[in-house]
C-alpha cells in the first residue's frame, strides 16, 4: 500500500511538473508571437508615417497645380480684352492712341 501511495505521489509530481512546463512553453510562444506583433507594427507604423509624408508632399503639389491652372485660366480670360491687346501694343510694339500725346526722354 505504501508502494501505491508513493507511485501517485510521484504521478502526481511528474503531473505537476509536466503541466508547469506546457505552461512554460505556452507562455513562451505565446511571447515570441507577441514580440513579433510588435516589430511588425513598428514597420508598418514607419511605412505609413513615410507614406503619409509623402501625401502631403503631393497634395501641396496639386495645390500648387490647381493655383497655376487658376492663374492660366484668368490670364486666358484677360488676353482675350480689348485693354490687353492694347498693352502689348505699347509695350511690345511702341505704338500709341491716336488721342495720346508721346513725350520722349533725351
């Protein structure tokens, strides 16, 4: 009887210690998933700062497009005016109103 109650005694130890090491080993892989969670997440979070900077960089290109495209347009809009052409005459080409009085510099 003696015999019976150290065999259990001992399975149960062995018992004891075999759920302690599984737990172990749990525990275990369960920190190595955790720890590559966490450098995967790092990555990602560098990549989508990188990509985020590089959206704003883009977007302050289209704003900048979008402003030239709008000063196109008005200089389109302005070039088609009589007071215009009349600019460019006198700028470019010298030439005055029938009405206007040229005074020359010596």
């Amino acid at each position: 009887m003696a015999a019976r109650r150290t065999r259990r005694k001992k399975a149960a130890y062995r018992k004891k210690v075999q759920n302690r090491f599984s737990m172990f080993l749990v525990m275990l892989a369960l920190l190595m998933v955790l720890a590559a969670v966490y450098v995967s997440s790092i990555k990602l979070q560098d990549r989508l700062d990188a990509l985020e900077a590089q959206s704003a960089l883009l977007q302050a290109q289209i704003d900048a497009e979008k402003e030239r495209a709008e000063e196109i347009e008005l200089l389109r809009k302005r070039s088609q005016t009589k007071e215009y052409y009349e600019e460019i005459a006198k700028e470019k080409l010298g030439l005055v109103n029938a009405d206007e009085i040229v005074f020359k510099a010596e």
